[in-house]
C-alpha cells in the first residue's frame, strides 16, 4: 500500500483551513493535492478531530489484532479436530 504524505493530524488541518477559508483551489494549490485527493480526505475525516483520528486508528490496530488471534485459534481448533478422527 502506498504510503501517503501527510498524516492524519495533517489532513484534519487541511480540512479545518479549507472550512474556515472555503477556498480549494488555494488550499490544494498550497499544500500540492489535487482537488479530488481534498474531496476524499472530506469524505473519510469530515468532522473529526485529530484525537478522534487517532482513537479509530488505534481501534483499527486493535481489530487487525484480535482477528488474526481468533483466526490463528480457528487454524488450531480444526487442527485439533482432525487429529482426533484419526485412528492410531
């Protein structure tokens, strides 16, 4: 995945300055986006705010987290259930 150039503090910033000026030919021309990059970043982090960015970042890493436990304990229950149908 490509990494991008501005994190998400940054982007809530540039969202913020966009609404308080409402101009996006100077907001993009000054930061170098393209206008549509702008309408995304609207789109996804519209209303938030930095801490909020942050706590669903870290809500997401967790999510990641538990679902390759639960598949890692999925691999291991069947496993366990094939072993047991073998005959010794």
């Amino acid at each position: 995945m490509k990494k991008t150039r501005f994190t998400e503090a940054q982007i809530v910033e540039i969202l913020k300055e966009h609404d308080a000026t409402g101009m996006t030919a100077e907001i993009c021309r000054k930061h170098g986006i393209h206008p549509n990059t702008l309408r995304n970043w609207k789109g996804k982090y519209g209303g938030l705010e930095v801490s909020d960015v942050m706590r669903i970042k870290q809500l997401e890493e967790e999510n990641s987290r538990l679902k390759r436990i639960v598949a890692n304990q999925a691999m291991d229950i069947d496993a366990l259930k094939y072993l047991s149908t073998k005959k010794w």
